[in-house]
C-alpha cells in the first residue's frame, strides 16, 4: 500500500528534475565545461538541450513502464533474478558514486569558500545526516524541500541576474566558435554526463507514486530543459564579466563573479549568501542520491522496520562521507577524475544500462501489446 | 530513540551555532594596504594595519597615528607576512584590503611570480585597486600620511575611486582588470600610478598633516604600461586620458582646447564618450579606426568669439575634434613609438572580430603594432553653453561684437 508521503506532485516532479539538473555543474562541472569549452563555454546550455531530449525520453519511457514498480523492480522483471541484481547492484554503485562526488563538491566549496579551518569529516557529517534526515521522512518531503530550495533559488539568481547585468561586457563573448562548431557540439554532449547522473535517481520513483501521471512527462522534460537553459546564465555572466582569461583561473569562476555585486552602495560582499544556491542544487542530489541508494538497501535487504531503516540511512551516509574522504583527497583529484574519466568510462554505464532497458520494453511490448505500459 | 534524538540536536546546537571559525575582532590586525617591493631576491612586504585604539577621525599633533606600518622580508609574500607576525600581536587578516601597491622597480621586473599569493588567498577579494608607484617603492608610499581621510591605504583607493569618476586621466585599474589585460590576446595592461610629490622625511610623520599645505603627497599620474606581466613605462596625463577614451573609460573628464592665437582656452565636460574602436586586415596589413563621438557642456571660454551664433558653436565644437584627435594621437604614438606595446587594444579587436586573420598574425603581433596605420574620427556636440551666452569680457574691455 503506498502511503501519503511516497506521493507527489507533477509540479514537485519537474522541479525535482530542474534542481538535479543543476547539481554537478554548479561547482565543479562549470569549471571543466569552461576548461574544455573555453570562450564558447556559454553556448553549450543553449546546444545541450537538443540532446538532453534522447535521455529525459529514455527515462520516461522506462518509468512509464510498469507503473507500480520502482527501477530495481523493472530491471528484475526484464533481465531476470542473478542479472537484475547484478545491474541493480552496477547502478547503485553508480549513484553512490554520484552521492559521494556531490557531497565532496558542496563540502569542498564550503570549505574552500566560507569555512576554511573546519574540518572535511565534521561538515560532511553535517551535510549528509541531514539528506539522511529528509530520506527517512521520505519522498514527499524531498520534493517539498526542493521546492523550497527552488523559490530561493529563484530569488537568489534574480538578484544575481538584475545586478550583475550592467557589468555585461559582449565584447568578452568574441570571438564566438573560434574553432567552428563541432567541438562546441561535442563539449555539450559531455555535459550531459554532469547534468544527467543525479536526474537518473528520478527512475526510482514508481509512476503511481506521481500524482498527476497524464501530464508529468511534460512537466518533467520542461523541467531538465529549463536547468538546462538555467545554466546559460551562469556560462554566460561568467564569460561575459569575469571573462575567460579569468574563468580559467580561478577554480569557482562564478563565485568570484558575485564579488561585483553592490546593491545601491549598502550592500556588499554578498557574495556568500547568494552563493548558497550552488549549495541548495548540491543538497537536492544529496537527497536524491541517498534516497536512491538508501531504498536500494532496503529492498535488497529487505529491510521494513523502521529503527534499521533509519541505522541503515546513517550507515550508508557515513560511508559516504568517509569513502569521499578517502576518494578524493584534493580538489584536483576530484577535477581530473570528473574530467577525464567520469564522462567517458563511467557516466555511459548507466545510459546502457536505460538504453537495454528501453529495447527490452520495446520488444516486449511487440510480442504482447497488453503489457503493462501507459 | 528519542533520547538519542535529543542528544544529537543539543550537540549540533553547541557544535554549529558556535561558529567554528569565529574570530574575534579584537584579536585580528586588519590590513587596509599592503606594498610589495622586490630587493636582489627578496620580497619587502609592507602592510598598513589600522590601529583599531584610534577612536578619533582626528589627528592632533603628538598623537597616535591611525595605522602603523610594519615590514618585513622573505622569500615568498607569505614566508614575509608570517615574519610580520613576530612584531604584530595581531594575526593579520586580509579581507577588508583598500589597496595592493607595487614598487616601480619590482614592476618592472615582471609580476607574474608574485601576484600568485593575491589570487591563491581566500580571504583576499580580488577587486581592490592594484597600482603601481611611479619612482618610488611601495613601502615609501605607505609611509606618507594622508589629509582628509586619515587612513592612508583607505584614502588612497577613494583618491583613485574620485578620479576614476571625476577625471578621464585616470581609471580605477582593478586587480581583476590588471590580470585579465596581462592574460588578454591582442592586448596588454594598463595599470594605475600613483607618485609621491615632494617626498622627504616629514611625510611618514604627523609634521606632514600639521600644514594647511601639506609638503609630502600622493598624486595619480597617467597610468603605467605593461608587456605581458612586466612594467615597461608610464604615459603622461594627456596619453592616459587619450588611452582612457580609447579603453571606454571616461566617465567625465575635462577636455581643454585652445581658441585662439593668443594662449587662450576653452574647456568642456564631457560624459562618457561613445568610442568604436575597430582593426581589421586591409591589403594584408592591420588597420584601426577609431570613431569618438562626445556630447560636451561648455564649461569656460576665455577667447573673444559670439556663442549666440550656431556657426560659433559649430567653430567651437570643431576646436574641441581638433583637441580629442590631438590627444589620441599623442597616445597612439606613445604606445607604438615610446613604449612599443598594444596597450589599447589594437590587436584585441582583431582576434574578436578576425579571428582566422589574429592566427596569422598572433605572434609577431608586438613588431606589428609599432606599424599599424590609423583613422580617427571625432564627432563633438556641444549640448550646453552654462548660465552664460558669451564670454565674460575681460576688465575695461567692451565687447564688440
């Protein structure tokens, strides 16, 4: 029986997709997106879009598909008992990854940004006991979260958008597609790997669990478009203020940007408070990622009552923290392994594993057209 | 359970609200400037630190001052801060910098090696006002003890703020600025001067404030010029406004034409002037031109000339193109002849809007430049003539016309 708190919304749906979209290029993606894309950095949340499409329907399509189960139960019923389990474990293991990577980022931008002396493994605790938190008390209150974090946001970008503009130099945009088009093309695909991973948590919910399931697929596409599109004005007030040479230099380009702001001479150096939005982005994949790996737990172990449901949660969130600890000792650990190892070896394994999915529902649907698809 | 619940709230409580950095006020020696000179293979860090006893925004003789100076040396700037440490019974901290000041000769041997400290340090915000001293050491300039605003590091960054609003010769050159320019294509840095006028002994001290004329000043000159990360020379008061205009980066200055034979002037304020400054390959050569239009107050006009006729002010406004080409040409030519250095920009424009043509001619850009032929075109309108319509006629003289 699916109680009150595993349902929600189109809407909270849409910006569960908005907010994840945004959770791994905030902080470490843009730098590497502005390192390979360089001046043209801002083109690509204009190019990605037109690829992101192929994913976002390979998800739906998938959670279309037998409306009451959740991913692990889909990938059992369509590959069987010891392969199911096997790809579920894979893509946990994947997800995991993406917590770790996503707690990593946000507590090393805190450290590196606002709490310089505090320790790695307290500020990790902190982050993650509190995801933790809100994976306990369960779908609905993640969604409701992220909905707060996405009013802020929405706040917090507005005044960054309307104070940063007079600084806006279009000259720092040119030359545009210095090397012509193609490389920019394939710079937005390897975006998708930062955009992507922490959006592919969302096939853990059950379809029935989505309350409005006639329209949330729109809802959901227009949702991951938006981040998407989202993430032009960062690209794009970074290169055209901060300007590339810049951008290059520093290793949160944006955050040196939010220096500039100065609202009518009384406000200044704001530029932690509205910083914050980077971290509210990283903290909706927190949650999401915990509640993923979390529930995977669950159900492996079959684990029901609540007092080990919750040891479980906090045993899985310190493990993550002390396995970032360990993962990552330095930022440019983290950078180069999301750079040149996380887009091209690890990031497609999960996109062939939806991509089998999607065949194997499509010829089943084939062989008998009652299968449970809507 | 819920003892546990309990337990974990109260320990978060006492660990967060805490502030786990917090640092008090009173223990922190807050920097307003610091100055960096280079000597044989040492760093000669100076840093002003306000003197936080100092309650008073006046000086009277005999007095405390309200910063104190402290210097020390060391291999890198950090190894010379932490030596600073052993005289200040304070931990210094960076965060609320006025100004970054660089000795002449340090410039000059390059800035690359350690500019590095300024950008690596978290607490240091980059977008303080970095400049250069002109003839002088950065630790000379730190010691001289500003009129009016009693906190020299403060007193010269809102020197450099003024003029950067007030007056076109000069421009508020930002570290950020500063670092962009010297990692630009096509284009070096620009960075603000400042020299020290009458330097003697009495400056550091508060002898120097006791005068209504002070002997020892800071005065902003026209800015330095830069070859990549090196200082190469400093233009004069007219190139720096000339290279203010080209840069965009008048807001309102004054320009002063002569009128006629007799070294009489006329002067104008003028508001951000529109500058087009384009380069493009002609006959496989570069080739600038820059389109100045500028909407102009009169403001003074000592020559004899009827300014309640349209074809006086059109006479007028011819005076003022005449003057505006003048200055940019003086900048033009400092910058290809004296300095050799594309500190306007010339070659940026191409690697913007050309980029397949900057390729070709990316590295022998800097023996370029010195050669590359120009056009300059000035528009002048003059939208107000003051309270007065003609000039005020000189003592005994009537106007004749």
């Amino acid at each position: 029986m699916i109680t009150k708190n595993k349902k929600i919304n189109a809407f909270q749906f849409a910006i569960l997709g908005l907010m994840l979209g945004n959770a791994l290029i905030i902080g470490f993606g843009g730098t590497i997106i502005i390192s390979l894309a360089k001046q043209d950095a801002w083109l690509i949340p204009l190019i990605a879009p037109i690829f992101a499409l192929i994913p976002i329907v390979l998800l739906i399509y998938i959670i279309n598909y037998e409306p009451d189960k959740n991913i692990f139960a889909k990938i059992q019923s369509l590959f069987g008992k010891y392969i199911g389990s096997l790809i579920n474990i894979i893509l946990t293991g994947f997800i995991a990854f993406v917590l770790i990577f996503s707690l990593w980022s946000a507590v090393f931008f805190s450290v590196a940004q606002y709490l310089s002396k505090v320790p790695y493994l307290f500020l990790a605790t902190c982050f993650i006991l509190t995801a933790i938190y809100g994976v306990t008390k369960g779908i609905e209150t993640i969604a409701r979260t992220n909905e707060i974090f996405f009013f802020i946001n929405i706040i917090l970008i507005g005044i960054i958008v309307i104070f940063l503009y007079p600084y806006i130099k279009l000259e720092h945009i040119q030359p545009i597609l210095p090397r012509g088009i193609m490389p920019i093309i394939g710079h937005s695909v390897i975006s998708l790997s930062y955009i992507f991973p922490p959006i592919l948590t969302l096939s853990i919910i059950p379809k029935n669990n989505i309350i409005d399931q006639k329209k949330y697929h729109w809802y959901l596409i227009l949702g991951v478009l938006i981040s998407i599109v989202f993430l032009f004005i960062p690209f794009f007030y970074v290169i055209s203020i901060v300007t590339i040479n810049l951008a290059e230099l520093f290793r949160y380009p944006g955050y040196h940007l939010l220096y500039k702001i100065d609202i009518a001479g009384i406000f200044t150096g704001l530029e932690n408070f509205l910083s914050l939005h980077w971290l509210f982005s990283t903290f909706s994949a927190l949650l999401m990622c915990s509640y993923f790996v979390c529930k995977y737990t669950h159900q492996t172990f079959k684990i029901k009552q609540r007092k080990y449901i919750i040891i479980t949660n906090i045993i899985i969130g310190l493990l993550a923290v002390i396995v970032s600890d360990f993962l990552f000792p330095n930022s440019i650990a983290g950078i180069e392994f999301m750079q040149y190892i996380f887009p091209y070896y690890i990031f497609p394994i999960p996109l062939i594993i939806f991509i089998i999915m999607a065949i194997l529902i499509f010829l089943k649907k084939r062989k008998n057209p009652e299968t449970n698809i809507n | 359970m819920k003892k546990f619940k309990w337990l974990f709230i109260i320990i978060i409580l006492l660990l967060v609200s805490g502030c786990w950095q917090y640092r008090e006020l009173n223990d922190l020696a807050i920097v307003s400037a610091i100055g960096v000179d280079k000597i044989d293979t040492e760093y000669l860090v100076t840093v002003q630190v306000i003197n936080t006893r100092k309650q008073s925004h006046t000086i009277q003789a005999g007095e405390e001052t309200t910063v104190t100076i402290y210097e020390a040396k060391g291999k890198s700037i950090q190894e010379a801060l932490n030596m600073i440490s052993l005289e200040c019974p304070k931990e210094l901290y960076l965060g609320h910098i006025d100004i970054v000041v660089i000795g002449e000769e340090t410039a000059r041997t390059g800035i690359k090696d350690y500019i590095d400290f300024f950008l690596r340090d978290r607490e240091v915000r980059k977008i303080y006002p970095f400049v250069f001293a002109k003839g002088a050491m950065a630790t000379d300039v730190l010691k001289i003890l500003p009129p009016i605003i009693i906190l020299p590091g403060t007193n010269l960054a809102n020197m450099i703020e003024t003029a950067d609003e007030i007056n076109g010769v000069i421009s508020n050159r930002r570290f950020d600025n500063v670092l962009d320019c010297m990692y630009k294509r096509g284009r070096h840095a620009g960075v603000t001067a400042i020299e020290i006028v009458n330097q003697s002994e009495k400056g550091d001290s508060l002898d120097n404030l006791s005068e209504s004329k002070p002997k020892t000043k800071l005065m902003i000159t026209g800015p330095a010029v830069m070859r990549d990360d090196k200082l190469v020379g400093f233009l004069n008061n007219r190139e720096g406004f000339g290279y203010n205009i080209i840069r965009k980066q008048v807001k309102r200055a004054v320009i002063t034409f002569p009128c006629d034979k007799d070294n009489n002037y006329g002067s104008v304020t003028i508001d951000s002037p529109k500058v087009k400054l384009d380069t493009k390959i002609k006959n496989n050569k570069p080739f600038t031109s820059i389109k100045i239009d500028i909407a102009s107050s009169l403001t003074s006009y000592n020559c004899k000339l009827d300014l309640s006729k349209d074809k006086n002010i059109t006479k007028v406004e011819n005076m003022i193109v005449k003057e505006t080409e003048s200055i940019i040409k003086d900048v033009i030519y400092a910058a290809q002849k004296i300095h050799k250095t594309d500190v306007l920009g010339f070659g940026e424009k191409i690697y913007q809007n050309y980029y397949k043509d900057w390729e070709k001619i990316e590295k022998n850009w800097d023996e370029i430049f010195p050669t590359v032929k120009y056009e300059i075109k000035v528009n002048a309108r003059i939208n107000s003539i003051g309270s007065v319509i003609n000039p005020a006629p000189k003592g005994g003289e009537k106007n004749d016309y």
